[in-house]
C-alpha cells in the first residue's frame, strides 16, 4: 500500500489518515478469537481498569500471540510508514486496549510522543501511531478523538498524571486544549473522532494531541494501538520495562499481504513468559557504540 | 404550547421528545449569566464533582434565583407536561447539571423514577423529565443518551451506586442494558443522543433509561434537568432533603410566554438559605389527611 500525494498533503495538515476497512472481517476474526485468551493471562503485560478485573490494556502480544504477530508484519500497516520516515522502522510499543463495554474508562488528551521523549528519550518525533479497530466504533462506545493539526506544534507541556486512570500519562493542560481546538475550527472540526467498521485502520502523528472518552455502551471497543518507530531514531533510556518500550531495534521484515489468513513462520519469544531482564529499567542513557 | 398526535404517539412510543432551539439564545442568556454566581455559592445546593471543586450538580434554583424561578413557571415547559398528565404539576426536583469542559464526569445508566419510588415513595410514574440545554450539546461534551422505548419496561432493578461518581444514583445491571439497547435496534438506533443549540429541550419519561458520557471536551455541557410530578402523585417520604426532592405540591402557576426578557413578580424564599426544616428527613411515611 503506498500513500498517494494527496494523503500525503493531508497528513501533513491534519496530522492523522484514516483508512476504513482496511482489514477484511475475516482478517480481524483472526485477531478477536484471540483476544479472550490473552485477556484472561495473569501477566504483567496485562494492565486492568482501576473499577476492577476487566483489562485496560495489554502489552506486546505481538511477542506471544501467533496472529499479533503476524499484523505486527502486516504490510498495510507497516509500507505506509516506511514510506512517511522514509527509512526502515522497528515496533516501539504494542498494546491491545480494551475499552470494554460499560467500563471502558477516559484517556485524557495527551500526546504520545511527549512520554516517549520523558521517558524513553527517544530524539525526534519520528516514530508513528497506528490504531487497528477489532471492534466497530460509533458514537457511543468512547471513539479516539482528535485535535486536528495539533502536532505542528511539537512538543507541549504535560503534567505526569497518576490517578485519573489505572495507566499512568504525560497529560495536558486544559487551557492550552481549548487553544489547540479552537485554532483547528472550534466547535466546526476542532474535535474529531473517526468512526468505522471493525478493520478501519488510523494512522497518527506522535504529536497530534488525542484522548478518548468513557464507554458507557454496551458494545466493547476493542483496538490494537501500536508505535511504529524509525530504527535511526530508536529509544536512549530504558526507564520504562521493555514490554511497554522496547528493546529491540531491528527493522521489521513485512510478510505477505494475505499473512492474517495463511500461516507464515515467525518468533514468539515472549511465548513462556517474559525474560526477567525486561522488567529491570535504568534511568542512564544509554551506551551507544561510536 | 400544545403536543400535537404525532407527538404524543412518538412520546408513547419512543420514551422522548425533543425540541430543538425552544428557547431563544436571548431567553437562554439570562440565565446562562446567573450560573456562574451560583455555582460560587457556598451552600449545600452545589454539589461538587469528586475530582475536585467544580460543580456537578445545583440543586432547587428556582428557590432562590431570580430568572430559574421564570423559568421554573415557563408556559413552553409547562404546558406540554399537563396536557400529557391530563392534570396540575408540581416542581419535583430542579438542578443544573454542569457538566464542565474536562472535568464533567459520567452519569451511569439509570431511571429516575427507580430513584424517585426507592427513595421517596412516589406512587406512580407521573412525573416527567425535562432537560433544557444552556450551552450546545454536540457529540464531543457528553450528550445524554437514552434507550428509546426502554420506559416500557416500567421500573427495573436497580442497585445503589454510591462509588463511581460523587452523586448516589440507583444504577442498572449492564446485562438488561444489553438487552434494552438490542429490543431498540442495537447499532442502529438502540442508543440516541439528542444534540443541538443552547435552548433546546427534551422532555422524557421518568421510566426512561438514560445516560451520560465523560466531557472531556473545552465546551460546558450545562443544562437544567427538572422534574413536574402530577399533583396527585406527590411523595409520600421525606427520606431525603427538601432541596433535592420537593415537598411543596402547590400546583405550578405559569407566567407569560415571554416572562425570561420581562419582569414578572415571583416569591424566592430560599433567597437568604434554605431553612433548617428542608434537612431534616424520614424514613417514614407521610400522615396524609384521609
């Protein structure tokens, strides 16, 4: 899949693409038969909502599950992103969010990238949000939400917010939201939410600010968010645990494009459990080769 | 005003009306402008959201502001809810909600009639809701969300939920949600959301199921939400107090239609403090006069 100019233009402008039904119902009921079984793991990489068992988010699947590893080389997903940086990229973070119906909790707005920068130093904002529904979203069941534009301004200030939800979050000030909204259009486009079929698929800007409301429908709203990060632009700290941040800068190799369906060989090395070294952390930079 | 066939049929059948744009932007700035002194208020009326201090809920207004109190007597309100009870109302409750810019919380799935017979022993189900937008409701700033024809159900279980938010609420199972929604169409119009300009009202039924989301957008959500109980249905308990469920069932007398933009004498006894009288509460029944 290659971006078109106008996309590209578009991109540029408004700091997201959205692309609905990119994936096939069949290709996405590869991934939600999985979702249950990954869920009910008692696993660090399975974070749950503060109200009680039901999961939040889970983490680095693509390390563990055959069919998340599998989109994880999806060529859709990853050429558009090769094609935007220009260069080969590497899997920064992948999580399966689980905004469940009737407990599906906010995301407040923040930007991604502000925490990959505190946390993770990692130097400019080249690495790329991907959103991969697995469930429809509609008005109802808290649809990711979007400050169009809002990534020309780089990087903005953020506070560390550790309570509102059950993950912590760089988030940002309410004065400067309602500047960024009402500079892209106010209550015309200031805010927008791109809803879809299960297998739409939103590609964003590490600094386009985002957030996502609760859900209180009683449809789940399922949907893989995963970084994609170029390999010259790779981390320099590795403060946060490596299922939430990886290690490992090597270049994806995509698989065919029918690989959802067929079976392809590839490495679950997380399959066992994580080795005990992903969970040690270090505040030092860290020692790069000259 | 008076409810045409088709309306009382679509009422009958859906639960709700609305009425875009019933009120004037001028009609709405008077009492837009009040909110703020009143939210400033250091009284038990101003209930606060959990996060922190800003109003969730006032209570009883129309007790103690001048131009609430108009609005508390409005012939386009009041008229419509006599001719549907065939009979006098009295003011139930009365509260603006202000669901503020990123900080308005959830209301979870309730009845209001459930709360109104649970708690104050209302006989019947003649006691109407009314909801009057004072800022624009869109899809971004947490719009109410019914289940249309869910009032059918007459009163379901419910549980007392004193946890999830700072205002006790009867709430209801999420699996007979499930179900509601799915009887009223599922994805296709199992759950609404009425939206429109500042001025607009909905007038809905007290067995009707309703929600509401976060506001995690830079726009206010305020909105009067009222309850007109058919005379003859008055409480029976007093269990709690009389700024959240009234105890005066002197039948409503309506002003002008244009009484918002003109002076017309109305009594404010709340004006200095609610008295001593409307804290005290029961848990037994009212001795009513044979």
């Amino acid at each position: 899949m290659k971006l078109r100019t106008e996309q590209l233009e578009r991109f540029d402008r408004d700091g997201y693409l959205f692309f609905p039904s990119l994936f096939t119902p069949q290709e996405i009921k590869t991934l939600t038969d999985e979702v249950p079984a990954l869920y009910a793991q008692r696993r660090p990489e399975n974070v749950r909502e503060k109200t009680g068992d039901v999961v939040r988010t889970n983490f680095a699947a693509h390390l563990y599950s055959y069919p998340f590893a599998k989109l994880a080389r999806h060529p859709r997903m990853v050429e558009p992103i090769k094609q935007l940086f220009g260069e080969d990229v590497y899997m920064h973070q992948f999580k399966i969010n689980g905004k469940q119906a009737f407990d599906g909790d906010v995301w407040q707005w923040h930007q991604d990238y502000g925490t990959w920068l505190n946390d993770d130093k990692m130097p400019a904002e080249r690495a790329m949000n991907i959103a991969i529904f697995l469930d429809d979203v509609n008005d109802y069941n808290g649809p990711l939400m979007f400050i169009p534009g809002s990534h020309k301004r780089g990087v903005v200030d953020a506070k560390h917010d550790l309570t509102t939800t059950s993950y912590p979050l760089w988030t940002i000030d309410n004065a400067l939201i309602g500047q960024l909204v009402e500079r892209a259009g106010g209550k015309n486009g200031g805010i927008v939410a791109p809803k879809g079929p299960a297998g739409s698929m939103i590609v964003f800007h590490g600094c386009l600010v985002h957030a996502s409301g609760s859900n209180l429908s009683p449809w789940n709203r399922v949907a893989v968010y995963l970084s994609l990060c170029a390999v010259s632009n790779h981390i320099r700290r590795f403060k946060r645990p490596e299922y939430i941040a990886h290690r490992d800068f090597t270049p994806i190799t995509t698989l065919p494009d029918d690989c959802l369906l067929k079976n392809y060989p590839v490495e679950l090395p997380w399959k066992n459990g994580m080795p005990a070294s992903a969970l040690e952390t270090s505040t030092d930079d860290l020692k790069l080769a000259a």
